[in-house]
C-alpha cells in the first residue's frame, strides 16, 4: 500500500494486527468453542439414546418374574434377533470379560473394553467410550453391567458408528468456518477502505507539513470529508494562512526596524562628522541634540525589541507596589508637551483632583503610557488633537488617549494588537509597541481596547483595577515579582 516506508509500522499493519488480528482470534475461539459444543450435544444425543436402549433391555431381563426361566438363553436369543442391529450392534459379556455372543455375528479383536472396566467401577452399573475400531471406523461403546442368579453373563455392551455424526459436525464445521471467513473478508475489506480513507490524507498531510517546515506555506490541503480529518485540514489550513501572515509580518518588521534604526543611525553619524569639522558653539548644540534625540529613539527602540522577547519567552517580570497613577500619567503628558506643540499638534490632559490609587509596576505602566501617547502624536498631523483623559469608573480607573488622526481601516481595526502588523507603513514604529503595551496591562489585571475610523481618529481606552483601602490585604508597599507563564496571544502588535 503507499505510504508504507520500511523501518516503520504503518497504520495499516497497525490495524492488522490489533483489529484484523484480534477478530480472527476470536472468531478462532467462537468458531472451535461452537465446533465442541456441537459434537458434545451430539455425542451426549447418542449416548443417550443407546442408555435408553440399553434400560430396556436389561430392565426386560431384570424384572422376569419367571424363575423356570434360563437367563443365559434368553440374552443369547435376545442378543441374536435384536431388531436395530443394523444400527447398532449389541454383545453380550460373560463374567469372565470376554464377549460370547454379537447381533452382527462377528466377535470385536479387541480383549478389553474401557467402557466394560468404567461399568464395573461405576456405582452406576454403565460406562461408555468413544474409539476407532480396528478397521478404523470411530464408534461409541456404552456397556451396563448386571448381576443376574444362575446366569453366566455379566454384561450386554452396545456399539454404535459415529460416522453420520461427524459428518454432520464436520458440516457444521464447514458452515461456521466460511460464515467466519466472510465476516473476516467483510471486515477486512470494509476497514481497509476506512484505513485507506485515513492513510492518504494522513500521507499528504505529512507531505504538506513538511514543506511547511522548508518555510514553503503556498500549498493547501483539499477537504474532502466533513469528520475529524476534514477539521484537520481546516486547522492545518488555517496554521498555513497564519504563518504565511507571520513571515510576511515578520520580513516586514525586519524591513520596517532596519529603517528604523537605519534612520537614527544615520543622522547621529552626519552629525558627529559634521561637529568633528566645525568651531560653530550653535550648529555643535544643535547636533548633539539631534543625537541626544536619535540615541534616545533607538534606546526606545532597542528596549521594546527586549521587552518584546521577553514576553515570547515568559521573562517579563512586573516590580508591583502602591502607586499613584495620576502621577505617572500626568509626567507621560509632560513629556510629549513640547513635541506636540513643535508638530502643531495640540495635546489636552483632563486631569482629575484625585484617583483611587493602583497596585502596580510604575515603571511598565509609564512605558505603556508613553507608547499610547507617542502613537498617537505619530499618527495624528499638524492641526490634529490628542485627548489624554483619567477617572473612575466602577471598580476600574479608566484612561483614555484619543486622537483626530488618521484612524485605523476597518479590515487593520482587529490586527492592530496581533506581532508585527503596522496599519500605516509611511509612520514610523517597529510594529510591537501595542503588543508589549496590552500584555502589560493584561498582566495588571487590566484591559486594552482600541477604537477607531479611518479618517476621523482613533481612542485606545485602558481599564485597570484600584486597592479597595477597605480591604488592607491589598494595601501592600513591598514589591512584588509576577512571571508571564505562557504570552501566547494576539497582542504583539504595534498601531
């Protein structure tokens, strides 16, 4: 069959062996368990008609209430004429073991007769044995034994041939045996079909995921079946779509981060030739703050990229303690202040007298803020608003950072969290600053959602959860290690 590769079992001779093999097993044991069931109510059958035979003619003998009457010579007569000796053969035994008389006239060679010896020690009276004859023919012996006064016999044996009998059990033997060998066939046939409907696409699964591994994921699997392997190839499908979308991500976000980092790299090498080769006090501050800017660019950068790995590989820690979040925020906002006003871009804080304060890691938390106001800045043009807003709601502190500018597209709105999509590849952004941001926020017990029109703006809302100052359990200054176990998820994606 295709697919069987040497050095290997197959799923086929798995099958043959575990479910072809063990059926005929069985149907072996049914059919020799019904084989000796057969013969033994067959044999029984016989054996107990010649006994009811037999109780005849010695109840006939036994029960004579003439005693003129000579025993001896009744059993030679009755020996003699009996009326069934063309079935059964009837012998009378003297005392002394040998037999004196038969209804066929011919004396067995045999000189001793285990029924005779089974008779005599059987409480009983009878005994019977299954033998071949000399001449090879299989008979059943039954003798009964009895003590008459005066009478010189002591046994009457009859014998009868069991040929027609094994005949019939060897009919039925015929009959079990091919019924046997038919559901055999039937089984064999009908599972080699399911077998064959499971091997081949298992065989081109294989081949298909192969290529897979060889980073080749243009070939689709056929679903021809509606059961498990068609959800199969749905699945592998689907995995083939989604790693072809994460390599293109991926080239993409390679691409997209060497000009990101080309771009700082080059402007801090022009202008440290540039201040290498001038005495000019201004044109040398400017070029250190132009590198002052780049190197801070590419250390953000560098520190998403790490950040970034580490959620991939579950080593994001969080240093958690009581903190004020207002504080945070309001130093976020501070920061993008003067680069928003030098872009035309207006930035508005609706900064509230007080919040319920957070147990958290500043540090991260600060980090996510500036990278939802950076995008936002980055994404809006001159003459745009960005919106910073805090407060309660329910048991939640709710941040909102909204912009009028360019939006999100509908078909970008849901990958805009997933690793290494960008919505707009004319902004700069190396495509996983959301992702490190939501997981941030999911490791605080909170969410991050994104709402947005292209065209009119976009809104990222971010809901976290205050210390209940009632319960002193989560009053807490100590800082504390929390350990990302498994960062699987669709939020690696920076707008």
């Amino acid at each position: 069959m295709k697919g069987l590769h040497l050095g290997r079992r197959s799923i086929t001779s798995h099958w043959l062996i575990n479910g072809v093999g063990v059926i005929i097993a069985v149907l072996l044991i049914i059919e020799v368990l019904l084989i000796v069931s057969i013969r033994s109510y067959y044999y029984s059958s016989v054996r107990q008609y010649l006994g009811s035979k037999m109780n005849v003619i010695t109840g006939s003998i036994l029960n004579e209430k003439d005693t003129a009457v000579n025993y001896n010579s009744e059993i030679r007569s009755l020996v003699a004429g009996y009326d069934d000796k063309d079935k059964i053969e009837l012998m009378a035994i003297k005392q002394t073991g040998e037999v004196d008389i038969t209804s066929s006239g011919f004396k067995p060679t045999e000189r001793s007769f285990k029924d005779y010896e089974s008779a005599k020690a059987s409480n009983t009276g009878s005994g019977y044995e299954v033998y071949r004859t000399a001449t090879g023919e299989k008979v059943l012996a039954l003798t009964s034994v009895f003590s008459v006064k005066g009478c010189e016999y002591e046994a009457l044996r009859m014998i009868v041939s069991l040929h027609e009998i094994d005949s019939k059990i060897i009919n039925f033997a015929i009959i079990i045996s091919v019924i046997c060998v038919l559901i055999i066939l039937i089984v064999f046939f009908s599972g080699m079909f399911f077998v064959k409907g499971i091997v081949h696409p298992v065989i081109e699964i294989g081949d298909v995921a192969r290529q897979y591994a060889k980073g080749d994921f243009s070939k689709r699997l056929e679903k021809q079946t509606n059961d498990e392997l068609g959800e199969l190839c749905d699945s592998i499908n689907y995995m083939a779509d989604e790693l072809s979308n994460t390599e293109a991500m991926k080239n993409e976000f390679i691409s997209s981060v060497s000009h990101e980092l080309r771009t700082p790299l080059t402007a801090i090498k022009g202008w440290s030739e540039t201040m290498m080769s001038i005495d000019d006090r201004e044109t040398f501050v400017k070029g250190m703050r132009v590198i002052t800017s780049e190197t801070e660019r590419l250390s953000q950068m560098v520190e998403e990229l790490l950040d970034f790995s580490r959620i991939q590989d579950g080593r994001l820690y969080l240093q958690k303690a009581k903190m004020d979040i207002l504080a945070e925020l309001g130093e976020t906002v501070l920061i993008y202040q003067e680069r928003a006003k030098s872009l035309g871009i207006t930035l508005n804080y609706y900064e509230p007298e007080m919040l319920p304060f957070i147990y958290g890691d500043r540090n991260r938390l600060r980090q996510v803020f500036i990278n939802i106001v950076d995008n936002a800045i980055k994404y809006s043009d001159k003459g745009d608003t960005v919106s910073v807003e805090a407060y309660q709601q329910g048991d939640r502190i709710v941040i909102s950072v909204s912009d009028t500018g360019i939006g999100i597209s509908r078909e970008d709105l849901p990958k805009v969290k997933q690793k290494f999509f960008k919505s707009n590849q004319t902004r700069r952004g190396s495509g996983i600053g959301l992702a490190v941001a939501d997981e941030i926020i999911a490791m605080h017990g909170g969410t991050l959602d994104i709402r947005s029109e292209e065209g009119v703006g976009t809104t990222v809302i971010m809901e976290l959860p205050f210390i209940d100052e009632g319960n002193n359990k989560n009053d807490k200054n100590e800082n504390v290690n929390v350990e990302i176990i498994s960062t699987e998820s669709n939020t690696d994606k920076d707008i």
